[in-house]
C-alpha cells in the first residue's frame, strides 16, 4: 500500500504526546492537539501498541490506520528514509559518565547531572525527588539524550487499570480465539539499555506498586505475567534503567506514603530549586524578546517567594515552581505586564484567608517592591461586589 504519512509518537520532554511525520518532516506539536484530538488518541494508540501511525488515500480523504515497526521502516527505506532502529549502546570501556557536563540552558548541579547520566548508562534505578515543576522530568529526558537514549514513558499517576498498563490484556477474538495483548511496558522492558521513565510514581495504584516489585528489584528483575505460580515471566533485559519521579510532601494531594520495601528497590535523586541567577539566564535564553528587566525582576519575585517558604516561620504554605515561571514569562512574551501575570498566574496560588493577614496580601506586598501600582490592583482593595 501507499502511505502518505507514516507518523512515529514520541513523548516530549514535558511527557506530552508527539508525532512527527518521517515523509513530509510535519511535527504534530501541541497545537495540533487542540486542533485534531483525534490524531492525539491515535498517537496514544500507536505509542501503547509499539507501532507507527500510517494515512493513506481513500477516495476523496484519507485514511488512517497501525502498522508494525518493521513494516513502517521497510515503506520509509523504499522511498529513501531510513530511521534509527537501535539505541547507542556503550560498553563499560565507552561510558563518558566521567566527563559528562549538563547541557546548555539547563540548569542542575554539575555532580547530580554526572551521578544522574552514570546511573543511567549503568542500568541503575533512580527515585527523582522534589518539588512539582521543578525538572525532574525533563533531566531524565535530557541525560537519556546526552548518551544517545530514547526514554519510554509511563505516566503511572494518570493509570486507572495498573495491570493493562503494565502487563496487557486478554482479548477474545471469534476466529482466533482467546490471546493475550501485551503492553508497551513488557516490550520496553525487554530492550536493552532502555530507559524506562515511571513519572508520578508518588501516586500510582498500590497494584502498580505491587506489579513492579519483582521488576525493579536488582536481583530478580523479572515481570510475572499472572499470579499463578506457574505463569510466565519476563526477564528484565540488560542494562534496563528504571527512572521514577515523586512529589513528596504534605502539600500534595493524592500522593501516597511510598512502600519502604519500593523505596529500597531505587537511590534516592533529590532535585534541587533553582537560584534567582539560574531562574534569570534560562529565562532569559527561553525569552530573548522580552525586556530584561522585567525578567530580572520576575526572577526577583520569585527569589523573594521561595527564600520565604524556606525561612523558619515562612508565612506561606505554598511556592512558585520553574514550570510556573517559565509560564508567567510566556505571558510577558505576549504582552502582558507583571501585575496582569501575577493576577492570573500567581495569587490564585495563595490563599485570601484571614483578611489583610492572608498568604495573598503577603504575596501584593512582594510583587509590589518590584512593579508599578499602576499594572496591579491596590494594596488592600475590596474585590467582592458590594449588593445594592
């Protein structure tokens, strides 16, 4: 058959679904998904089954459908495509962990990022702590490229059936049959050298805790297909590396207490908050357009916030991650002043409680050193309407 399109998924940085398309070079980005939903769940589909999504004519439109890697890969050769079909695999002599460096614009401590790519190209499991939004997803993605590995992503906090994700489905079929579906976890987990990225581990099903037991474990690394003791089992392949990522922490909510026997399974990786001059030069590499002192003083702001929540008293409960600045900063990119950013982005963060005594009040006065009280509401205005 004819292809038009032969679209690999792929997760990004930030574990959003992404495609691009190896014919024609179209990335499906994140406004495609707002646009066609439907190539999303496609993506999806294609992703959780190890295969390429595929258009071809029919008739006046086009249709979709799944095809094997392989097949995909023989069409994309024929027209004079070819796509990488292995990692970059390093033996113990090759492993540049010992001279590894973070990357530009990406801001972690030089002994973590040398730890974190060692551990890596050693087939070790890490457990990534730290605040929401502070990197932890994105350093495994980053060090994973460094060495010439793709990640496999598993959003284990957004899983519903623990067992479908991890281990597959039995289906009935009336020509064929009972036969069973494995899932993207039991293939991935038989490549060698993988990397494996189980992001929100914090809050998974207590199953899907149970279900990687024996997986995560240095000594068994095996996958029990059933409970039966006489099921099948998979063998975790060589040089696998097993990346999770928490939020631990009385401020998250639907988190759970992480089993002590899960937690023994991984070395702990805490990830560090960046600094006010780290915060300044990622955005002001991100945001080249936008005028440098509102960047400097944004970072500020945000200095001022987190040095608060650190102190011994804080007066806040709660604290403005990279994520939420970086997105504060796409607002200045597009016009918007500090005070409209802050209005939107960040009070709703804090809590109105307690009058002029409030965590919001407290947050005006910080921004308010910085901006002018002409882009932000004053001090102590009464917001609510007042009935006639």
């Amino acid at each position: 058959m004819n292809y038009t399109q032969v679209i690999i998924p792929r997760y990004d940085s930030q574990g959003r679904i992404r495609g691009k398309d190896q014919i024609t070079g179209k990335v499906y980005s994140k406004k495609d998904m707002k646009i066609r939903p439907d190539i999303q769940q496609r993506l999806e589909k294609a992703l959780n089954t190890g295969t390429y999504l595929v258009t071809y004519p029919r008739g006046t439109r086009h249709g979709f459908k799944f095809i094997s890697k392989d097949e995909g890969n023989t069409f994309l050769e024929s027209l004079g495509i070819t796509v990488s079909k292995k990692q970059t695999i390093k033996t113990e002599e090759s492993m540049s962990w010992k001279d590894a460096t973070p990357p530009k614009n990406f801001y972690i401590d030089n002994l973590k990022w040398k730890f974190l790519v060692r551990n890596i190209e050693k087939g070790k499991n890490i457990l990534m702590v730290g605040p929401s939004g502070c990197g932890k997803t994105d350093a495994t993605f980053k060090a994973a490229e460094s060495i010439g590995k793709e990640v496999t992503y598993f959003n284990l906090g957004a899983t519903q059936d623990p067992r479908s994700t991890l281990i597959g489905n039995t289906f009935y079929n009336k020509d064929s049959g009972t036969y069973f579906s494995e899932s993207l976890f039991v293939r991935a987990i038989q490549q060698e050298n993988a990397v494996i990225l189980l992001d929100e581990l914090s809050r998974a099903h207590p199953e899907a805790w149970n279900i990687l037991m024996t997986v995560l474990d240095p000594i068994q690394r095996y996958l029990r297909l059933d409970e039966k003791n006489d099921s099948p089992t998979i063998k975790v392949a060589k040089g696998v590396s097993f990346i999770a990522t928490a939020n631990i922490g009385t401020e998250y909510t639907s988190t759970r207490v992480l089993d002590r026997a899960l937690l023994d399974r991984f070395t702990l990786f805490e990830m560090d908050i960046l600094n006010e001059d780290q915060e300044y030069a990622l955005l002001e590499h991100k945001f080249p357009e936008v005028n440098k002192d509102e960047l400097l003083s944004l970072s500020a702001i945000i200095g001022d916030i987190r040095k608060e929540i650190t102190s011994n008293n804080p007066k806040i409960s709660n604290m403005i991650s990279t994520r939420n600045t970086i997105e504060i900063a796409e607002l200045l990119d597009d016009g918007f002043t500090i005070g409209e950013a802050a209005e939107v982005l960040i009070y709703p963060l804090f809590s109105d409680e307690g009058g002029n005594d409030s965590e919001r009040i407290y947050i005006r006065q910080i921004i308010q050193k910085y901006i002018s009280s002409k882009s932000t509401k004053k001090l102590y205005e009464i917001e609510d309407k007042v009935e006639d």
